[in-house]
C-alpha cells in the first residue's frame, strides 16, 4: 500500500473512532520512521488462567468465541493508560531497565 493510500485509510479510520483523530503512529509506522507493523501468525496459544494453564493449537483458537470484553478494550486501555500512567511507565522502566518515553 502506498503513503497515500495508507493516510487516507487511516484519516478513515480515524473518522470512525472516538474524538474523529487519526492515528499519527500508525501514519509514522506506514510511512516509515516510526514502529514497525508485523505480522503475527499465530500456532499455539498457552493460556494462564489463575492456578490453570493450557495449550491451543492455532484451529481451536481461531475458532473461538471473542472476548466479550473485545467491543470496550480500547476504552478499558485507555482509562487505564489515563489514570495510572506514572504507576505504568514505573512499571515499564522497571522491565526494561531503560526510562520510559513521555507519549
């Protein structure tokens, strides 16, 4: 897909979500400069529910149900990523070692 193909997808997409912004990371990621979009092709799952844990081939897990939670997640990350960003950039120097970008 080409720049403009992309922005004009993007300004679409942007549109349709909440507040009509585009998104400039994604335009950054498809212009080049900016994160990388990759591909995931999914095999196996391993699940961890509480003391419980399992394995999914990719057929039974392409299979399933959507997360109920699916249709309020952006909304759920983004009250999250609001209201707890000092504890969440903490928590990402701590893992990585390195301090954490302002967004």
């Amino acid at each position: 897909m080409n720049a403009a193909r992309a922005r004009g997808a993007g300004a679409r997409r942007g549109r349709r979500h909440p507040g009509g912004v585009p998104d400039e990371d994604l335009f950054a990621a498809v212009e080049g400069g900016g994160p990388a979009l990759l591909r995931v092709d999914v095999c196996h799952v391993i699940y961890l529910t509480g003391q419980e844990s399992g394995l999914l081939d990719a057929e039974s897990y392409l299979a399933s149900a959507p997360d109920p939670l699916l249709p309020l997640a952006e909304c759920i990350v983004r009250r999250v990523n609001e209201s707890h960003s000092r504890q969440l950039r903490e928590a990402a120097e701590r893992l990585t070692g390195e301090p954490a970008q302002e967004m």
